[in-house]
C-alpha cells in the first residue's frame, strides 16, 4: 500500500452570465460555464445552485475514484 501525503487538487472555473429579457419564452435567469481545469472538461447549469450543485458532483465523484485507488 503506498501512502499518499500530498492533497490532489481541482480547480474549477464558473462563469456566470443572466440572460437579458427578449423573445425567449423562459424567464429571466442565471446561467454557469463550468470549467474543469484538470481535465478540460466543460458543463453548463442553469441556475447559482445548479451550478454548485455540478462542482459538488464532480468533487464527490473525483474523491470516491480517489478513495478507489
């Protein structure tokens, strides 16, 4: 078994945009760009908490592959 001593890192970068009133039949709301740095990755989210909600996904699921190893 080999022991792990350094912490693995993520970075995630959010963008968050409000969409301006216009012909769209949905209302007026905030939208996120998700970007995993690591790995590239991009998601989007429609929605503040959604959008945190996905980090909070990824961030469990990178943990329990982690814990895997």
């Amino acid at each position: 078994m080999i022991a792990r001593t350094a912490t693995e890192s993520r970075t995630y970068v959010l963008r968050f945009s409000r969409e301006l009133p216009g012909d769209r039949a949905d209302p007026i709301g905030w939208r996120a760009r998700i970007s995993e740095v690591n790995t590239g990755r991009k998601f989007h989210a429609v929605g503040i908490d959604a959008a945190f909600h996905v980090v909070r996904s990824l961030l469990s699921a990178a943990s329990e592959k982690g814990a895997e190893d």
